[in-house]
C-alpha cells in the first residue's frame, strides 16, 4: 500500500514547478536523445560502391537534425 503522505512529498515539487506529464515527456525524450546518440549516429554503413554517397548525406542530414533538436532540449 503507498503511504500517501510519502508520495504528496515525492510529487509536489512536480506540480510546484510544472505540469508532471511534461516533465515525464521531457526524461523520456532526453533517454531517447541518449540511444540515438550512442547507437545511431554515424553507426550505418554502406557497402555498395554507388550508396555510400547517399549514405552520408543521410548521416550528415541526420546529424544536423540531432544537433538542433538538442539545442532546443537539452
């Protein structure tokens, strides 16, 4: 059973600041900033001679893209 006055003291700095669901959003979307950070940028390869220019102009792309939504975030 959650002890409720436990729980008014975890929660109230949420509601004094801002909207809880907002700050929720906001860790996820830093977490999912991190993944992407660590696992996909600059982490595709191409093989094929004729791709590897599509290639990395999607890596660049997708790297200015990251680098403007963490300006915004972060």
């Amino acid at each position: 059973m959650i002890n409720e006055a436990k729980l008014l003291e975890f929660v109230r700095p949420y509601y004094a600041n801002k909207d809880i669901m907002h700050n929720m959003w906001h860790i996820e979307l830093v977490r999912k900033l991190d993944f992407m950070e660590k696992n996909v940028l600059d982490k595709s390869n191409c093989y094929l001679p004729e791709t590897i220019p599509l290639c990395e102009e999607m890596n660049e792309y997708t790297n200015s893209f990251f680098e403007e939504i963490v300006k915004e975030i972060r």
